[in-house]
C-alpha cells in the first residue's frame, strides 16, 4: 500500500456508514418477520435519567422477557420501530450515494429470513427485502458490508432451545448463512459474522442471548461464545467455499486501556484487561486457537467449557481474511476499586482524568484509535476494517431545517486524522464505517435524541415525529472528506 505524506489513504479506500437492522429497520409487522431478541427490550420514555441508567436492560432476566414475550404495546419496545429504515431504505440510500459514500455495513435480520430460527424453508420476502436494498446500493455505486449476526436472533431460538447455550444453534446459524450466501453472494462484498462478538461477556443478552437469572451464567457464556466461534469458522470455511472471491472478518467492541499509574500492579491490570476484553476473542478468530492466558483465568471461575474433539481443528483451519472493530472510547485499568467510573459501550470503565467525555460520559480519545491499530496490527497481521465510530450527541433541528453539529465534525476530524497517522505508520487500514451514518436508537441506552449520524431523522424518544431525513452540517463536511480521500478535514 503506497502512501505519501499528503495523502495517506489508499485510492480505493472504503469510506462508508454503519448501522443495525434492529435498530434502524422497524418493519415489526411486516414481511412475514419473526419476533426477535431485541424486540424484547423495553423501554419507558418517561423515565427520568437515573431510571434511564437503571432500566437501559444491560442484563435480562426471565421475569423481564416472559413480560415483554406477551406484550403488543409496541410503543414500549423501541427496536419494534426503529427509524422505518423497512420502508425508506431507498431514499435514504439515495442520501447515502449524495454523499458519496463508498461502502454500506447493515446487518441482517436473522428472523426476516427464518421467523423461528428453525424453520424448514426461508421466507422468500425477507430474502427478496436484502437482495433489492444491496442491488440498489451497487447501482449506486456503493459496496455491501453485511452483517450476519448484530445482536438479535429468533426468539423461538431461545425459547425452545436455550439460545446459544445449546450447540444446535450453530446448525441453525449455518443454514441461515448458506441461504445468505447462496441468495445474497451476488450482491454483498464483505461479510461479518458476528458484531462485536466480545458483548457476550459484557452484554450478555445482546451478545449471547442468555437470561440471567441463574448464578452459575459465567460458564453459559463461555459456552455460548465457544458455540459462536465454530460458528464463525465454518461461517469462513463455507463462505471461501461457496463465493472464492469472499472476505470474511472478525469483530470485536474494542476496549482500549492504559494503566491508571505506573504502579506495577496497574500495570498488570491493563494487559490482563486487555487479554480477557479484547484478545481473547480476535485470538480464536484470527490465530485460530485459545490463547493460554485464558486457562487459568478458567480454572480461577471455575469454568468448564464443552467441546468435541473436531472443535480445536476447526478453529485452526478457519481463521478471517481480516479483522474489524468499533472503537469509541478508551478507559484506564487499575487495582484500585474506589477509581472514578464513567459511561463506556456496553460497560463501566474507569475514567481518565486526561481525556474529555461526550454527554454520555463516554471518553473521547483519538490518540488511542491510532495506539489501537497499531496494536491489532502488531499482533494479527491482517487488513484491518473500522467498523464503528461515531459521536453520540443530542442535535436540535433549527426552525430552517438546518442542524449544526460542530462537535461531531470536531469529534470525526480528530478520529480521521488518528487513522491517518496510523496509515502513515504502516498499519493496512482499508475501510472505514461511521456509526451510525444516519440516525437511528441507541443499541445501549435505547434512546433517540442520543443521535450519531450524520443525517438527522425526525423523531422523539416516544416515537413520535414525521420521520423526516435532514442533513446535518456533518453531512456536508463527511462528503467533502470522501470526495478528498481523506486530504481535506477543515
């Protein structure tokens, strides 16, 4: 990859936007669509701020889903709505290509495809909803990065077999991705099989779909990640078998982390941080094997996890064509329990008294997407993808239709320039997706007025609004940073 001082970005780098079928498409009645996971999650705009942090569903617990299984106030469950992505994807497509935006990462709903997980044949509307949007995105000129797995399966998968606690999921998940490959090979260029597949441990109903009412749901959901992680190899093996040309990543919900002093022991601290929040996962994925820091970090939880003899080749023998992550924020590690905390993706973190914070309390830290992918590099190898990057923040639609969002092009800028300087110091970045190119609900807090996109979308935390596209200033300035490959940022 040649690069000059000035220009540091390859010609054909992948400048693009990200979101969620959960959280942007709605569509909850419609397209033969099943009731999937995240349909589940309720949320009460009333609430005050504290309640917001308390009730946000970081955790599920039986009594929370049974309730929210049986419930047809759809008001409640923001998820059900999302933006209407369902049936505006092709003007907002048409916003997208204005933009000129390069690639396009969505995911797929698994319950679009097969409403029970389990079902006999595909639903042909579901299939027929994907291949159109991608088509339309390739006459437009924009690549498809697809999402197979982003959080929310079949709620029947749940019911009736445990989620991913039980291994037939993985049989499930592959006949669901061989459908997609066979449907969809001809209109996708990059494929994903699981979003930040480190949520499991942190999220551990979005990411595994456990509830936790039960003491020992440590072991489930490790159990429940190993599952995912011969999911995802046969996931590669099938895709380099069925589409040669494919590239299959791996992703992880990157928690950067420094020692909070240089104490010895906050030392420690952050690279075990690191190995059990980051590596562990993209290690199985790309290198193709647990890592042996993890042995005793097991035997220390007591944590037995189940495998057949096929499973350890398995690994071995699918590793990803390149690795991807979504980076946010950095954190600091530290033995000291009475720290400061603050607000981080999917978890608590430890705050640094050095960096700035979003109103959500999120750390804002470009220096560390440069530290970062140079440190996946270092370790892995392999082409990198940023998958996510965004700034959440509440943006006010002036009386002109106009919104000025200075803080975000601040926020974009500054993480830009950070992949910029990375280039420059070898590291082969190809593509870059910000989350979310349009408005959508917060995956964490399940709000809308914490908005990340670039194109703003009329609509409050109770769902009500006209659903109307604006652009923000950001819009503007992302296309003249696309259409400069990166050289103009002012």
């Amino acid at each position: 990859m040649k690069v000059t001082e000035k220009e540091s970005f390859p010609e054909n780098f992948l400048w693009g936007g990200a979101i969620s079928c959960s959280q942007a498409e709605g569509g909850f009645h419609d397209g033969g669509k099943g009731i999937d996971s995240q349909d589940l999650r309720y949320f009460d705009p009333s609430w005050s701020t504290e309640e917001r942090k308390d009730f946000k569903n970081r955790r599920m617990y039986q009594k929370r889903f049974d309730t929210a299984l049986k419930d047809t106030n759809d008001k409640m469950y923001p998820f059900r709505r999302g933006i209407d992505f369902y049936h505006r994807w092709k003007t907002d497509i048409d916003l997208f290509a204005e933009m000129d935006l390069k690639i396009f990462r969505t995911s797929i709903d698994w319950s679009r495809i097969y409403p029970n997980g389990d079902d006999e044949e595909p639903n042909k509307a579901g299939i027929q909803y994907y291949h159109d949007m991608f088509q339309y995105c390739h006459d437009k000129g924009i690549k498809v990065f697809v999402t197979i797995l982003h959080y929310n399966i079949p709620v029947h998968l749940i019911t009736k077999y445990g989620g991913w606690t039980n291994r037939k999921l993985i049989d499930f998940y592959l006949k669901y991705a061989h459908t997609l490959f066979k449907e969809l090979g001809d209109v996708v260029d990059y494929w994903l099989p699981f979003n930040e597949i480190n949520c499991g441990r942190f999220n551990p109903y979005n990411g595994v779909c456990v509830v936790q009412d039960d003491p020992n749901s440590d072991e489930k959901i490790f159990q429940s990640l190993h599952h995912q992680f011969i999911a995802n190899a046969l996931t590669v093996k099938m895709a380099h078998e069925m589409l040669p040309n494919s590239k299959v990543g791996a992703m992880i919900a990157r928690f950067s982390s420094y020692p909070a002093t240089c104490k010895p022991e906050d030392v420690l601290q952050s690279l075990q941080d690191e190995q059990y929040s980051n590596w562990f996962y993209l290690d199985i994925m790309s290198r193709g094997e647990y890592p042996k820091y993890m042995d005793r970090y097991f035997a220390s939880k007591n944590i037995k996890i189940k495998m057949k003899p096929e499973d350890k080749n398995i690994l071995k023998q699918n590793t990803v064509d390149f690795v991807s992550f979504s980076y946010y924020f950095s954190q600091v590690s530290t033995t000291d329990n009475n720290w400061e905390k603050t607000g981080g993706n999917l978890i608590v973190a430890n705050k640094n008294p050095y960096l700035e914070t979003s109103e959500w309390g999120w750390q804002m830290d470009p220096v560390g997407l440069r530290t970062t992918l140079n440190q996946v590099y270092d370790r892995y190898q392999k082409p990198i993808f940023i998958a996510e990057n965004g700034l959440g923040a509440v943006d006010r639609l002036e009386k002109d239709d106009s919104i000025h969002d200075p803080y975000r092009i601040d926020y974009l800028k500054k993480h830009i320039s950070a992949i910029k300087e990375a280039i420059k110091d070898g590291v082969p970045v190809f593509g870059y997706t910000m989350w979310g190119i349009i408005d959508l609900i917060s995956c964490g807090s399940m709000e809308m007025k914490k908005r990340y996109g670039v194109i703003y979308v009329d609509q409050d935390d109770a769902g009500n609004g006209s659903l109307n596209r604006y652009k923000k200033d950001s819009f503007y300035w992302y296309k003249k940073v696309i259409d400069s490959n990166g050289d103009v940022l002012g």
